[in-house]
C-alpha cells in the first residue's frame, strides 16, 4: 500500500507528502534524518492519511491536495 499523508507541526506548519510506512516517515520528520523543508518546524503529527493500491495513484492525490492547500477543501481534510 502507499499513503498520503498530511502532518502538521506544533507551530501549525503544515506538510503532504506520500510514503509506503507513514509512522516511519513521521519519525523521520520528527527526529531530523533526512533534509527537508520541516526539519524548520517542531513536533509533526498526523492529521489526515488516505491509502492507495499503487504510487501513482498517491501521488496524483498528493498533488491534488498540494493544489487544494489553505483552501475550504484543505481545511476540510485537515479539520481546520
């Protein structure tokens, strides 16, 4: 399986990405391992996840939601 995920950090930055693992991936986030643009920001959680069957199928959702961000649709998946 693949995941979309969306953290968001205790600043309330928040991050999409897509992964095979999302509790390795979120501690990779947290602890710093890899460079990236949340090693800025504290903290990550999880806040929203779906599954897909194959990668190209997460990623055309990732960057549907990358498209949607700060918008009504985003704010919906996140909660907000």
């Amino acid at each position: 399986m693949y995941y979309v995920y969306i953290i968001k950090s205790k600043e309330g930055r928040f991050y999409t990405g897509s992964t095979q693992d999302i509790q390795k991936r979120l501690l990779q986030h947290n602890q710093k391992t890899f460079k990236c643009w949340t090693n800025r920001f504290n903290d990550w959680k999880l806040v929203y996840s779906e599954a897909f069957q194959t990668r190209t199928e997460a990623l055309i959702r990732e960057k549907q939601i990358k498209k949607m961000k700060g918008g009504r649709e985003f704010k919906k998946l996140v909660g907000s």
